[in-house]
C-alpha cells in the first residue's frame, strides 16, 4: 500500500512539473508569428510587413529604421512603432545608413 501511495505521489509530482514547463517551453518555441504587435497591424498591412523577405540584403536588419534589442529574437521599427522580425521587410525598408553618414562626418571617405 505504501508503495502505491508513493507512486500516486511521484506521479503528481511529475504531473506538475509538466504543468509548469508548459508554459516556459510554449514561449521558447516561438516561431516567426513571435515579432508581432496587435497596436500596430493596420500600419503594417498598409506597409506589406511580412516576416521574411526574398532578398536578405532587403531585410529589417539592414533597415535604417531597425533597432535590435541585446538577446532579442525581435528588433524594434521606428515605424512600426513595435517589434519586427529581423528578417522581414516593408514598403519602407530603406538601406541603413554608414555611421559615417549618420553623424554627417563623411572626411576622408
Ligand atoms: S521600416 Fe519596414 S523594413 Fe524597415 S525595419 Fe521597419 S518593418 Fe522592417
């Protein structure tokens, strides 16, 4: 008897533990639907943002207005106003400018 009651406890206990790692690992898992952002999804069906685009050279991380967050699975859009796929694209991509140009210093170039 004291052996079921230990079975039916460990069984509980492993019970939980799936419980609790449900969530954790659903969040881990995130596929390509995990940069999005309900406030902003007018605006980007307007612009055409999609997750993935043909050319990488064309992708958001190579946007002027793509800011990647340190760890991040997702960058920030100055236009979108909220998180893009690093990969994506929109009717805005423009090519990000050299630090050089940014700062206006182009001496020497
Ligand atoms: S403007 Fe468009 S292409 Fe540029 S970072 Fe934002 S969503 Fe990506």
């Amino acid at each position: 008897m004291v052996l079921a009651r230990r079975s039916v406890v460990r069984l509980g206990l492993h019970v939980v533990t799936a419980c609790a790692l449900v969530p954790i690992l659903t969040v881990e898992a995130k596929g390509p639907d995990a940069c999005t952002d309900s406030a902003s999804e007018s605006l980007r069906n307007s612009l055409h943002y999609r997750n993935s685009v043909a050319d990488p050279k064309q992708a958001c991380s190579h946007c002027e207005f793509y800011v990647q967050e340190d760890n991040k699975q997702c960058g920030q859009c100055m236009i979108m106003g909220g998180p893009v796929d690093p990969t994506g694209h929109c009717d805005s991509w423009v090519v990000k400018a050299h630090p050089k140009e940014r700062s206006g210093d182009d001496r020497g170039s």
